[in-house]
C-alpha cells in the first residue's frame, strides 16, 4: 500500500513500513522498520527543512522528487534514484517473485531490506542495493587504515577501533552521496554485483541520499544537513609539538623554551595522558604538576597555548567511581565485574550518551582545567576496541567485542563542546581518535590514531585523510613519523621522519607525536609516573640534517598561515574538505580520478608526498586548464600532462596555480 502522509511517501505491506521524504536540498531520507512506531531518533541529520518537493502517484507506483534527485517506488515497494537527468543512481536489489513484472523477478528470495530478528527485539539489518555501474568509484565512509582511496569492491567494518573511524558517508562517481545514518555496529561492503549495508543491532532501517552534479556539490549538501566545523582557531594554523609523554611539568617547560630559544614557530603543546592521580579524576597530579596555572601563564607568554590528553576511563579506586556509579553515570558491562578497559586496573567508561554523565564530567574538566586557563582537550578513546558493553544500556550503539560504538565518540566530543559554548567559547576544538557522522559540528578534529612507523603506514595515511574529508570530517591530523617506535638515531627512521613532516607542512594541523625508541625510565612510581615515556621527539632529536628540513617546513607552515586560514573558512562555512583529491578540484579531468597518491591543500597548492624510502623523485600529474609553478624551481607547467618532480631529502614535490604563487 502506498499513500502520502505528513508530506512523505509512505509504503506499508504486512509489518514493514517506509518513510521517503525530502530532506535538504536535492535529499531523500528513507526510513524504514518492523516495530509500530518509526523511531524518532535524527542522527547525524539535523532537523528536516522545507524544500519544494513533489510526491505523486503513479501507474507504476509513486514518485517523489526533490529538486535534483527523483525515487520511484514500485507497487511492490521496490525504490530506485534517478538524478535530474533520468540517470539511474541507485536500485535496491530485489532477487523475488513479488512483482512478476520486474525485470529481475527471481525464484533466490532475496530481499533488499532484510529485518531478521534477534534476541532481545533488535533486528540485524541488511539493506542491499545493484551495483549499477562496474566502474562507479566510491569514496570517503571515515578513515580505514588502508592504501586505497577508491572503496570500490572494500568490505569495511562499521565500528570504531584505535586508528579506524566509522564515518558512513559515501561519494560515487555516478554523482550521488549516501549516508547510512544508523550508527549500529555493522558493515559495508561496496561490491561488483551487490552493495550492502549491515547493522547489527537496531529496530529501524535510515539512510540518507543526495544528488549533485560534482563532487564538491555532494560534500556541501552533506555538511548543510549534518553541521560543519567551527572556525578553526588561530592556534590550529601552526605547529603542534607533543611526545608520548611528557612527565613532569618542568620537563614541558624546558621543551617550549628550547623552541622560543631557536625561534622556531610553534602554536601549541601538549600534555599527554596519565598526567592525573587516577583515570576518572580529571586533575593534575600535584606530585609532578604542582602549578598548572603558572604554567599556562608562562606558555601564554611565549604564544603557545596547552592542549591535555582527557580519558574517558574511571577507575573503580579513584575518587569519582562510587558517585558516577550511584548516578548511572558509567556504561556497564554484559555480564561479570565491571570492566571496560583494563589499564594500570580495571576502568569503565563514562556514558557519554547521557546528558547528566557528558554535564558531570564537564564540571570536573572545567574546574581542573579550563578555569586554569586550558582551552583546547584532546579526547582520547582509551584504545576502545578492548570494551565490552551492555545492548540494554545502549542497545543500537554498542556491539559486544567490536568496539566502543559509533555514535559515543560523537557524544564524548559532544561533551566538551557543549560545555565550552556554555562558558562562550566558539570556536571549539577537541582532538579525537575517532568520529562518526556529525562529529564535525562538535568541534571534532580527527587524527589517524596509534600508527606504525614506516612508510608502508605513512601512505595508508594518505588514503585515510582524503577520505575523512570525503566523508564531510575536514579537521584531520595524523601523528608526524608515525606513533609505534622509531629511534631518532636511526638513519631509516630519520629519512621517513624528515618524509612525513614535509607532509605535515600541508595537513589540515601539523601535529608532531609519537612513542620513541628507546623508552625512558618511569620518573616515580605513585598516579600518572608510574607511566613509562618514549624518548625525546623534538625537531632537534634527530640529528643536524633533519633539524634543517624541519625548521625549513616550519617556516614554510608559517608563511601559509593566511591561506590556511582562509581555507579553514571555507570548511566552516560550507564543509569543503582541507585536503581535496585532484578529482574534487577537477571532476571533468577524466585522469584526476585516477591519480590517489596527490591532493590539493585548499583550492590552489597541489601536494605530491614522498611515500617510499630512497625515493629522489617522484612523477606528478598536473590537471588540465591551469598552468602550475613549481615550489623551489619557479617551473611553469601547462596542465594535462606528467612532469617528474626532483624530491632531494628536504623536497617535497608542490605545485601551485599560475596566479597564487604568493602563497608560498
């Protein structure tokens, strides 16, 4: 049965009912369920807009459009998406006899959107389309620690682990964009034959479809129906120093002051975990930080503000742990003793999916360190693949050994910037390991998590990059040299060190991390000392040579300072990525969409990294329709051709546009 309802398409047949309805410009959202009331719940979207939209019925079915996306929907229930064009986008794959007259009726039974019942009155959802075309190319969904930029014919976990993000958007080539807005544990395979969507543990099926006629188009409808970033802060134009970990207050002091010694530019540092008196105090431990404010103040004198690492982890001995479990204010367990991660003893995590719990924890981060003059939190998820959580306590989030779930990563982040734009503060940064849809909107600024060292790691990098800001996450970072080993005495480690800060020079934040070899004595034995350090990761750490290629790309950070500034802008107003693939910039330059080891850094500077070692030089596609200066040389090149760039140590291949040279 199909009728129109509150201004949607609704089909009912048996205990199944949908939903399509305009949502933003040139969107459909379809919901879809087996219960006897559609949930409520929006998501990742923001709340539905009025557009001019036409919803009919026809002799095959119904129709609805929305400005540049059209659903058919068979009398049967089958839906397909047609852009302006009459382009075929997208088809749910029907393998069934209940409509005879479909061309693809078929004795298999396969259902497109597939409710199977599980314990508990869940269901695990399948929602399968055609794949259309053998050539569609396929991008973004978050950040998988993978080579590949196109996710054609990938099988990705939707779930968050350390150094994988689950963003479930999608761009085709075929110029539409798809968002699966269930943030259920689950997965997404982008097959020749069949792409599906799977979450494991929810009672309705939702998702999101947009049509543009270029990429760029697709990502701003996207951010105009999910939110966009703050105006990054002055602050995340520079350079960012941090180490796993700094100590002791003092020994955080000394690195900056060697930094303002050599004039080096630098815009922030930061203090690492384990920095409290127990995990779930969210204070300085007095014994090796004595005096957070004068350490603040002498930072804020040198121009440097202080980021601090802040875990979500509450151990069941700390001062907290009996107040935040008689509020109901901890994520429990299946079964067993309460335990979600097990570091330095056994810790919970706080539910940061219930208001009262995000409001408690904000209180005790504002008091220890935002009235101190802190401003800026890196919110680290704990290494969140170890936890095991209750479906009951958040049934459609949480999957057991899978991860922490996608949508508490929002809520964590949610957390924070809630807090500070009650104390006025807008333009929010929280520096996350992971994010799902709509983490942008919250300040959310995503890096790439515990990484190796090698160059094999730094090129996975790349791909998860410009694939977050495909997936509508243009603050992105990654640990520079990688965050597992490495020892600065080591001349191959120096090479893939000296490698990935050129490259940082041109990420959205230049972040400096990691945990070197050899590992340094613990400074005590009582709260965070007890913690062990990796060795020294200054610029300075790694030998005369390297020190040079450093400060050069420092300067070189610096001096695009206002053209990273501006770019920053434009993500905040209309949720363009930072780091753009050559495609996104040119789409009509067939060869763009081939290329996977470039990207623009902003509209004008064109970026092509050393990703091998004892690479000297590297061959560079230049798009057609401009003609390109070489960094350093001063070459002019027409586009549409293949030039070999030199890449001596201290070089990385950049080219800018014919007219915005002043930018370097």
């Amino acid at each position: 049965m199909l009728e129109i309802r509150d201004g949607r398409l609704v089909f009912h047949y048996d205990a199944e009912e949908v939903w399509i309805e305009p949502w933003g410009p040139d969107g459909l959202r379809v919901r879809g369920t087996k219960e006897r009331k559609m949930a409520e719940e929006d998501w990742a979207l923001y709340a539905r807009e009025d557009t001019d939209c036409e919803i009919c019925f026809t002799e095959q079915g119904a129709r609805v459009v929305n400005g540049k996306i059209r659903a058919e929907v068979s009398k049967a229930g089958k839906i397909m998406f047609f852009n302006r064009d009459g382009r075929l986008l997208l088809e749910e794959y029907w393998r069934n006899r209940r409509d005879v007259r479909d061309e693809k009726c078929s004795a298999l039974e396969v259902e497109a959107r597939e409710f199977k019942p599980i314990p508990g009155g869940d269901y695990h959802l399948t929602m399968r389309f055609e794949s259309v075309d053998r050539n569609e190319r396929i991008y973004g969904m978050g950040q998988y620690q993978q080579p590949f930029l196109d996710l054609k014919g990938m099988d990705l976990e939707l779930a968050h682990r350390n150094s994988q993000a689950s963003v479930p958007f999608a761009v085709s080539s075929l110029g539409y964009g798809f968002l699966w807005n269930n943030p259920a544990v689950g997965r997404a395979v982008f097959g020749r034959n069949v792409m599906s969507f799977e979450a494991y543990s929810t009672c309705m099926l939702d998702y999101w479809v947009v049509a543009g006629d270029t990429p760029a188009e697709i990502v701003e409808r996207y951010g105009a129906v999910t939110g966009r970033v703050p105006m990054m802060p002055e602050y995340g134009l520079g350079f960012w120093q941090c180490k796993l970990r700094y100590q002791t207050q003092e020994e955080l002091l000394e690195v900056a002051r060697e930094y303002k010694r050599r004039n080096l530019p630098i815009d922030l540092i930061v203090i690492d975990f384990f920095h409290w008196p127990n995990q779930g105090e969210w204070r300085f431990d007095p014994v090796y930080w004595p005096d957070p404010e004068a350490m603040v103040e002498e930072l804020k004198g040198m121009g440097i503000e202080l980021m601090v690492s802040v875990w979500p982890t509450v151990h069941e001995k700390c001062e907290n742990y009996e107040e935040m479990l008689e509020k109901g204010y901890l994520i429990r367990t299946e079964r067993g003793i309460r335990v979600g991660l097990y570091a330095f003893g056994a810790t919970a995590h706080f539910d940061a999916t219930n208001p009262g719990a995000r409001e408690y924890v904000w209180g005790k981060v504002k008091r220890n360190y935002y009235d101190k003059g802190i401003k800026v939190f890196w919110l680290d998820e704990a290494e969140p693949e170890y936890s095991v959580y209750d479906f009951d306590n958040y049934r459609y989030f949480l999957g057991t050994d899978l991860g922490i779930g996608n949508i508490y990563p929002v809520d964590y982040a949610r957390a924070f910037y809630e807090g500070m734009e009650r104390e006025g503060q807008k333009n929010i940064v929280n520096l996350l390991r992971c994010a799902w849809a709509g983490s942008q909107r919250y300040g959310a600024l995503v890096w790439s998590g515990d990484i190796a060292s090698s160059f094999g790691s730094m090129r996975n990098q790349l791909a998860a990059g410009l694939n977050m800001g495909m997936a509508g996450i243009p603050w992105w970072t990654t640990d520079i040299g990688g965050f597992h080993g490495g020892n600065p005495n080591d001349p191959e480690f120096r090479e893939l060190f000296a490698r990935w800060f050129e490259w940082g020079a041109f990420c959205p934040v230049m972040r400096l991390h990691g945990d070197r070899e050899p590992r340094q004595p613990q400074v005590g034995t009582t709260g965070g000392a007890a913690c062990r350090s990796g060795a020294a990761n200054e610029v300075w750490s790694y030998g005369d040579e390297v020190y040079e290629i450093c400060r050069k790309y420092l300067e070189i950070r610096e001096r695009l300072r206002p053209y990273t500034r501006e770019v920053m802008r434009e993500a905040h107003v209309k949720g363009t990525p930072v780091m753009r693939t050559l495609f996104y910039m040119f789409p009509e330059d067939s060869a763009c969409w081939d290329v996977e080891d470039e990207y623009f850094y902003g509209p004008d500077v064109l970026v092509a990294p050393i990703l091998y070692g004892g690479c000297r030089s590297r061959r560079v596609y230049l798009p057609k329709g401009e003609i390109w200066i070489e960094h350093g040389s001063r070459r002019e090149y027409d586009g549409g051709c293949w030039v070999t760039a030199d890449a001596p140590l201290d070089v990385i291949p950049v080219f800018v546009r014919k007219g915005a040279e002043g930018i370097l």
